[in-house]
C-alpha cells in the first residue's frame, strides 16, 4: 500500500511537471509570436533594387539622370521666374503653368536625387520612414499634376468658348481658389493612405524591384493582410484619375464644338494654338501613364514596370518646359528678355497671343 501511495504521488509530481513545462512551452510561444510580430513592425530600412543591378551600367544611369534631373529643375524654374518677372504674362493660364512647373519640380526631387545618392554610395538602402515619406509626396505631385492639368483644360475652355466673360469667371481669386482646393484634396487622399501603410507589418530586408518607393510596390511585399489598403487604392486611382479625364475630354470636346462653329480660318487658327501646348501635355501624361499601367499588366515584371515608370516621372516633367517654351511665343519672348539676350532675338515684333 505504500509502494501504490508513492507512485501516486510520483504520478501527481510527473503530472504537474508537464503541465508546468507546457505552460512553460505555451509562453515561450508567445513571447517568440510577440517579438517576431515586434521585429516586423520595426523593420528600419527596404532596399530599392533600382532599374539595373549590373555594375558596369551604375556610371552610365548617374549620369544619365543626373542630366535630366538638372535639365528638368533648370527648365521649369525659367517658366516659373520669366512668369513671375513679365507682368504681361500675369495671367490665369501662366499662373496655372507656374504652379505645374513648381510641381514638376518637387515631383522629380521626391524620387530621383536618392536614386542618384544611392547609385553613389554603391547602396540600395532606404529607412522605413524615407521609403514612406516618398510615397506621400509622390502621390500628392502625381495627384497635383492631373489636377493642374484638368483645371487648366477648363481655362482653355471658358477662354474659347466663353471670351467675353473670360476675365470675370477666370478672376484670380477663383484660381487660387481651385489651386487650393486641388493642394487640400490630394494631401487629405494621400494622408489616408499613409495612416492606411502604417498598421501594417513588414518583415527584415524587404526588396522593392524599383528605383522609388511605391505605394502598390509597397503593398506587395508587406506580411499582413493588405486588403483594405488595396480597396482604397483602387477606388482612389479609379476617382482620381475618372474624374480629371472626364473634366478634360468634356472641355475639349466643347473646344472642338466651339473652333468648328468659327468660320475664320485666321480665328480657328489663333484659338487651336493657344491649346496646343496643354494638349501636348496632357497627352504624354496620361499616355505615359497607360503605357505603364499596361506594361505591368502584360508582362509582370517589375524590371520592365519600373523602366517604363521612368518616362513620366522622368521624362514627362523635363519636356514640359520645352513644349510650353518651344510653341509659346508669349513665354519664348520673356526667357530671352529675362536671360538679357540681344534685342534682335526677342519676338517684340510678333503678337502676344490673347487669352
């Protein structure tokens, strides 16, 4: 009887030690769950893999966007200062024009001077809060470039179509107005987005297979669930990018309407060349754009997404001066006033064109 009383005990000591040890068991469970779920929240940095990992194309692509880098910010800050120093040039489309330069300007400052930093330093790092600072101030100079774009095809409208009352409905206050508003909008749209990435985890040494920080890129390589955040994004580029469309097309449809109606040649001619230059515009944005967006449904990969991004966040903004300087004789005449060229170059002779 007292072997059978030490067993049980023994039994009871065994059993408790188990449970003691499972317990153990359960909490270094979650003690691990807990720091690995700590670990994914506190990743510091991504690496961008940029547009080429071959060695011998890093001088070539440095210099090759270090140009039209510069190129870009010189060109646009010419448009912006010959605005600013002609007072004929103080007018709605110009003040518009130098707001889109201003943009073009950030635009390609938010994406490109790390790149070159990068391919520099023979690094592909960016911290978390870099990499989420660029998406924002990508977003909103994307967004502030489409918006600029529809308001400024709705200047073109009401110039053509409505020129008697062109200076009353076009008054300065209703352009800062619809300037502000544009600012408002997508820096509360993107925000969302923002505070959207920021409940969500990421695991060390993410790889983004681009040369920026992009929000769908971003999206692809967190390790939770991102469906909200896709929802969001959907809806938001669907609205986005509709509604300034439909603005524009409806313009220039009523454009069109409108130059068809005109029986001089001369008037058909001097209304078209005034909207040339936003067209041309308009049309290398949104084409560049739907050049990416099927290129990276096509092909999936991100490589040939990311060389064909390179046109209209590179390349769309450093032509932009050239098509409204070029075409412009109104802006071609105050750049040659402003960089103090001999008075023969300067188009005084040729008339400005009217609104």
């Amino acid at each position: 009887m007292g072997y059978h009383f030490n067993e049980w005990i023994t039994g009871i000591g065994r059993t408790n030690e188990g449970k003691h040890t499972s317990y153990m068991g359960a909490g270094n469970k979650t003690e691990v769950s807990v720091f690995q779920k700590k670990k994914k929240k506190e990743v510091s940095v991504f690496l961008l893999l940029g547009l080429s990992e071959d060695p011998e194309l890093q001088p070539l692509l440095f210099g090759l966007f270090l140009s039209m880098y510069l190129v870009t910010v010189l060109g646009n800050l010419l448009i912006i200062l010959a605005i600013l120093f002609d007072p004929y040039l103080h007018t709605p489309m110009y003040f518009l024009l130098s707001n889109l330069s201003l943009v073009d300007i950030c635009f390609t400052s938010t994406t490109i001077p790390k790149m070159l930093l990068n391919i520099q330093a023979h690094s592909k790092d960016i911290s978390y809060i870099g990499c989420i600072t660029q998406v924002y101030f990508f977003m909103v100079f994307v967004g502030m470039d489409d918006f600029l774009l529809t308001v400024m095809a709705y200047d073109r409208y009401v110039a053509i179509c409505h020129p008697l009352h062109y200076t009353v409905i076009m008054n300065p206050q209703l352009c800062v107005l619809l300037v502000l508003i544009c600012w408002l909008t997508i820096f509360w749209v993107s925000l969302i987005h923002i505070l959207l990435v920021g409940r969500l985890t990421f695991c060390p040494g993410m790889e983004l297979p681009h040369f920026f920080c992009e929000l769908a890129q971003i999206l692809k390589v967190a390790c939770s669930d991102t469906l909200i955040n896709n929802i969001c994004l959907y809806v938001a580029t669907a609205l986005l990018c509709m509604f300034p469309l439909t603005g524009i097309l409806f313009s220039y449809s009523k454009i069109v309407s409108s130059l068809m109606r005109m029986t001089s040649t001369e008037g058909k001619y001097k209304a078209f060349s005034t909207c040339v230059s936003h067209f041309s515009v308009f049309s290398l944005f949104y084409g560049t754009s739907l050049g990416v967006y099927l290129t990276s449904a096509v092909t999936h990969s991100s490589q040939r997404s990311s060389v064909a991004s390179v046109i209209y966040t590179v390349v769309t903004p450093m032509l932009n001066p050239f098509i409204y300087s070029l075409r412009n004789k109104d802006v071609k005449g105050a750049l040659q006033i402003m960089l103090g060229l001999p008075e023969t170059w300067v188009v005084n002779s040729l008339p400005r064109s009217s609104p």
